[in-house]
C-alpha cells in the first residue's frame, strides 16, 4: 500500500484515470480540474505547480486520489481510511476537501481545525421544469455578453468565498464556454437576469457550474429555470448523468435544485487546520 505523487497530468492519469472514470459522479471535480491542466498548462489554476497523487491499496490497484492546484484546497476522493495516515506523513497539508469520513480523518491528525464549508453533491434525477415557469427565456451567452458575465464570474466568485481569481482565469472560462455554447442566460424583458455554465461531458458525466443571479433579480425563478435548462440540454446532448454542488449553507439554492428533480448523492467538507494561512 503506498502513495505516489506526480506533477504531469498525463502520468497522473496513465496511472489512476481508469480509477476515475469508472466512477465519474463521485469524481467529477478531478475529471474536469485534469482536463483543464491537459488544455491550459500546469498553471491552469495558480502559479504553484500542481501536485497529483494515487493511493494503490493491498492489491496493487488505485483507490484512491488527491489533486492539489493552490490557491484551493488539497481535493481527497475515495480515500480508504488506512490511506489517510500515510498521506499525512508524506504530504503537508493545511487545508482539504474530501467527503465527510475522509474529512473527519483528515482533522484527527491536526490539534486543531475548522470547518469552513458544507457542500452538497447532487445528480439529476427526473428533470421537473419550474412550475409556474418564470417570465423569459434561455439562450446562449455570446461574445457581446462577455463584459457582463466577467462581472458576473467575479461576484460569483466573491459570494462562495473561492479564492482570489485572476482575471484571465475568468476570462479564459467565459470565452471558452461562450466560444463552445457552454454558457447558458436567462433573458427577461431583453435584460439577462441569471446565468448557468456546463462543464465538458467526461466520462458521461457533466456538472453544472456556475450558476448565478445578481442580487436585484433574486427570487423569482430565474436560477432554476436557467439551471433546468442547461441540465435538459446536457442530457440532450449525451449525458448519462448531470451533477452539480450546492452549499449546505444555502437553503434555497438546495432548494431549487431539489426541486427541479436533483438528488443527493455525498456530502463533501472544506476543512482547515486551526491557523492556516487562507
């Protein structure tokens, strides 16, 4: 049983990306942050070199990952719990995010810690369109959107605390995803009043992110209306499975995709060692 660690993406998934895409729900963060690193570079999303490791249990086979791409938190996925503690010898982490029994072990090995989010993981069950519809349509975000949704990347960003962003990161993502109809707006009234992204459909599987409503336009179905559209266009286009976060801490948001026919799938914990740098 043993870790090993690598910077190449490409060793990374030689080795382990089988792994990941027999299970690509559960793994739909490190599918979509590797396919970046192979389009963008290593820096695709901080100036720190990427760390990339694959846990191999009792039989010789993965079971196991970790992807690290500062300034974000050390991503665990499927971790078996006699892993945890070779991790912690081998690597030095200050901040992870793994669901919540790997989490959980992960904060025995530091005197102190904190829970800094709750996150939900959903899959699209039966997709159920908002009933009573809110006014408007979609269509497809184009170039002439792209100085509003950078402003809308950037408060997206501000309101889930995700770590400073630089602007051509935002700006990379928004004219890629409007480039290939990966951006979706709600229009009302001529007026965008929501938006929701898609990522690339890997291994069947595609999540929805961002999704995203200025405050003066909250509250009147534009999210879930926008968010049942690219799920019903994603579904359209071949995906065996739609999926999406949501924070716990946001009721109504969880409430919205509920309702439009997510369910449940995992819970997954940011936690912190006590007086880690943020």
């Amino acid at each position: 049983m043993t870790w090993t660690f690598t910077d190449d993406v490409d060793v990374f998934l030689d080795a382990a990306g089988p792994w990941l895409t027999s299970r690509p729900t559960e793994n739909t963060v490190v599918l979509t942050v590797t396919a970046a690193l192979r389009r963008h570079g290593p820096h695709s999303f901080g100036d720190h070199d990427p760390v990339l490791g694959w846990w191999r249990g009792a039989d010789g086979e993965v079971a196991g990952t970790l992807i690290h791409t500062p300034p974000h938190p050390a991503s665990l996925n499927g971790l078996a719990p006699e892993a945890v503690a070779p991790l912690m010898a081998a690597r030095r982490l200050t901040r992870v995010n793994a669901d919540r029994a790997t989490a959980g072990a992960v904060a025995a090995h530091w005197p102190g810690h904190r829970v800094i989010e709750e996150n939900r993981l959903y899959r699209l069950g039966e997709l159920v369109p908002p009933s009573p519809a809110p006014g408007g349509r979609a269509r497809a975000a184009t170039a002439a959107d792209r100085d509003m949704l950078l402003r809308w990347y950037a408060a997206f960003a501000v309101d889930i605390g995700s770590p400073a962003g630089r602007v051509e990161r935002h700006a990379r993502a928004v004219d890629e995803r409007t480039a290939e109809g990966r951006l979706t707006l709600w229009e009302h009234d001529g007026v965008p009043v929501s938006m929701a992204g898609i990522s690339l459909r890997i291994a069947g599987t595609a999540r929805v992110a961002p999704v995203y409503t200025p405050p003066e336009h909250r509250g009147r179905g534009y999210a879930a209306a926008v968010t049942a559209e690219v799920s019903r266009a994603a579904r359209s286009a071949g995906a065996d499975e739609v999926v999406l976060f949501a924070d716990l801490a946001n009721p109504t948001s969880n409430g919205v995709y509920t309702r439009i026919g997510y369910r449940p799938v995992s819970d997954r914990l940011v936690v912190s060692a006590e007086g880690a740098g943020e």
